[in-house]
C-alpha cells in the first residue's frame, strides 16, 4: 500500500474546513490531516476533531504550527488574502509543499518573491484556480485543443456573481475592501481570468478595463431603511438583500429551506435558526447592504490582447440571479457556447449540425465549482505521490499570469481604461 501523503490545514475556514477539509474526508485512503492552525476556537476544535488531529497538533496560528518541526508532507494554506505571501514564505522556508489559495498576493513585489522562494527552495506550490478542475471547461480545452473549432480569434466570458453572492462576500463580508484584501477583479476573478489564459494557449500582452461600485452605496438605500436588517427597516418587504431573506427564508440559501452549507455556515459554525438570526442581529451579515463601508466594485470589463493575436473578454456582474459562468468561443472552423451554471456546452463546426452535450447538473453547488474543489485536492495528491504532472496544473508560475492580469486590469480601470502592458510586470 502506498504511503498516504500527510498534510497540514492552515485556516479552518469557508475553504479550508468546508471545502478542502470536507473532501479530504472522503480521500483518506490517501491523505491524512496530520496538523492544523486557526485562530477560532470553535472552528480549530470542530475540525481537528474531523480529522483525529492530536491535541498538541492543534494551533491557534499559522506562526505557531510553522515554529514547529515539519509536521506534513504539505500545507494547504486558506489564510485570508493579504496573509498568503507570508504564511506561504514561511512554510516555504519550513520544507512544505504548498496547496495556496487564490488569490495569491495583490501586491507585484509579493508575487515575484515567492516565485524566487520556491524556486531557491526547490518546493512546488499549486494555486487553488479550481475551474480548470471542472468536467466543463476540462472539456472546452479539449475541444479548443483538438482543432474542431480552428483557431481561436475571440473568447467572450460572463461572470455571473449572483446578487445575494455579492452582498454576502463583496458587502457585508470579508472581502468587500480592496486594500484589507484584494481588488474585486482578483479575488472573485483570478480563477476566470486564469481559465481565459489557458483556453487561448498564450501569455497576455496588455490589458484595458471599465468598472465600479456602482450601486452598493449610502445614497441607492431604499425610502426607509435602517443600519441593520432587524432593527425596525420599513424597506424590508420590498428589498432582495435583506438579510432575513437571504439567510432564513430564501428556498436556495437560507436555513428554513433547509440549508446549512454555505453561505449559512459562514456565519455560525453550526447553523440553526436561532444561531442565524443572532448572527443577523449583532454580526457583519446583518448590516444594511447600503450602509456597509464596502469598497469593490459590483461591476467590471476587461478586455485582453493576448500574444498569439486572439481578443478576450471578460464581464463580471454582481446583477444576475443565477450564478455560474457562461462563455463563448469563436474560432476560424467553429463556435463552442457553454453555461456553467447547466453545466451545457454547444459545440457547432460550421457548415455542420450543432453537437449539444450535458455534462449533468449536481444537486447543489454553491461553493463546490462544479466538482472542481475535488479535482484540484486528485490532482495534487497525483503530484505529492510522484505520478506525471497534468499539464494543465495551475502551478505557481502558471497563476501568475493571471494575477499579472488581474493587477494590469485594475490599473487599467483606475486610469479610466488606459491599456496596461504585461511585459514589465514580469519582472
């Protein structure tokens, strides 16, 4: 039997334990959870617990764990954004492997320094770009890669953010302020800008974007509303982001409906009607979605030239009520769409009949990426135990494009759309 790969969990959080965490329970015959950190009693207690974690196993911090001897084979670090770079050098430096979630750093110095750690370390990191995982648009790289649609001259992508997702996150939540986390473009949009790059088979050359915080806002709040959700707000019946609606009674994503993953599980690690409703009433999540002191945009553009001549594009939207992505290639020989959120892909060689294929739609998956939190822990298990990488890996070096991208863009946007070129980011 082959030796499981032994691995440390840094941050027990929405990604950490409920996502990565909560797979790796059903990958045991070939990982074991050997340490984790978390500052969150509850949460350091509730997965330790999980995953039989000794006691003195259990740290409240990543400096903690990190003092240690090396405890695992690898770290999947889920710090919050502006930590990665640290947490990242440190286990770096400690001899860890690296599972890193996205996005890595907003900052370009950040960027460049860890690629020059891990390359003087001789350890390999993996950024959790976690649609590239997905059956979807495995299967739109396969179709671009085998020469049915020609060329491809232009990709044309939508990010459907979902209203209640973007007040959830980008509003009331952890990363609605760029400058404590990242740019909007980067921390929601890396993994598109990411899967953009890879389908067209080049590096982008320069970058030019629109956008803004357009409505979230003191002065769009509805005739009547107060601060918080429950006290006393005469908007209530008629607003779509009151809190009680989004976390009690919406049939997809409130508690009565009988949820309690995510988003509910943000919000109380374990979720019942009384903890959700305290959580409205005295936490972040049940403050007015027009009275938070929010930054992000809820809307952008970006358009990008990349260096083998094809024209991207991608639109992020906080305005939609569905969620998932959808996106358009167009090439010399053929036309592919596809919609993420039915996990349906079209697929028409011009001059012959349309091929419609359904990938099959799962029950639910909010915070899964349609399988692709599952296929991202298969594939660096399939790298720690020494089999041949897949090409499509989303190495360190491989997601800084993306991230150069994302920068690029919000220069770009600050600058009212002035085209950024990549190149002297590089470094």
């Amino acid at each position: 039997m082959n030796k499981k790969i032994t691995l440390a969990i840094i941050g027990l959080g929405s990604r950490g334990k409920n996502a990565y965490g909560a797979e790796l329970l059903t990958l045991k015959n070939r990982a074991e959870v050997t340490a984790v950190a978390e500052p969150d009693e509850e949460r350091l207690k509730i997965g330790g617990d999980e995953h039989n974690v000794p006691r003195e196993r259990r740290f409240h911090s990543a400096e903690e764990l990190l003092a240690q001897p090396k405890l695992a084979d690898a770290a999947i670090i889920c710090v919050q954004d502006r930590q990665h770079v640290p947490v990242a050098l440190a286990a770096l430096r400690k001899g860890y492997d690296i599972l890193l979630e996205k996005p890595v750093s907003p900052i370009l110095s950040e960027l460049q320094e860890i690629v020059r750690v891990a390359r003087e370390e001789k350890r390999r990191v993996v950024v959790c770009h976690v649609l590239r995982y997905t059956d979807f648009f495995g299967l739109i790289k396969q179709t671009i890669d085998s020469g049915r649609l020609g060329k491809v001259i232009n990709i044309q992508a939508l990010e459907n953010v979902r209203y209640w997702h973007q007040a959830h996150s980008f509003v009331r939540g952890n990363w609605r302020r760029s400058e404590e986390t990242s740019p909007m473009i980067l921390a929601k949009c890396c993994h598109d800008l990411d899967y953009l790059i890879w389908l067209s088979g080049s590096r982008c050359e320069r970058v030019s974007s629109f956008g803004s915080l357009s409505y979230f806002k003191p002065e769009n709040a509805p005739k009547g509303a107060a601060k918080r959700c429950l006290d006393g707000c005469l908007a209530k019946d008629s607003c779509p982001y009151d809190a009680e609606k989004i976390y009690l009674t919406n049939p997809e994503t409130g508690i009565l409906g009988g949820n309690v993953e995510w988003p509910i599980d943000v919000l109380a690690e374990k979720p019942t009607e009384e903890s959700i409703r305290e959580a409205i009433k005295n936490g972040p999540y049940g403050r007015c979605a027009f009275a938070c002191d929010n930054d992000v945009v809820d809307n952008q553009i970006v358009n990008l030239q990349m260096e083998n001549g094809a024209c991207l594009s991608l639109m992020m939207s906080a305005f939609t009520s569905i969620g998932g992505r959808t996106i358009k290639v167009m090439g010399t020989r053929g036309d592919l769409w596809g919609d993420m959120n039915r996990n349906m892909i079209r697929i028409c060689e011009f001059g012959k009949e349309p091929e419609f294929i359904d990938l099959g739609k799962p029950e639910r998956d909010f915070a899964g990426h349609g399988g692709g939190d599952r296929g991202l822990l298969l594939s660096f298990l399939d790298l720690m135990e020494g089999k041949p990488a897949d090409s499509s890996i989303t190495t360190l070096e491989t997601s800084v494009e993306s991230h150069l991208a994302a920068l690029a863009a919000e220069e770009s946007r600050i600058h009212n759309g002035a085209p950024v070129e990549i190149a002297p980011m590089r470094g």
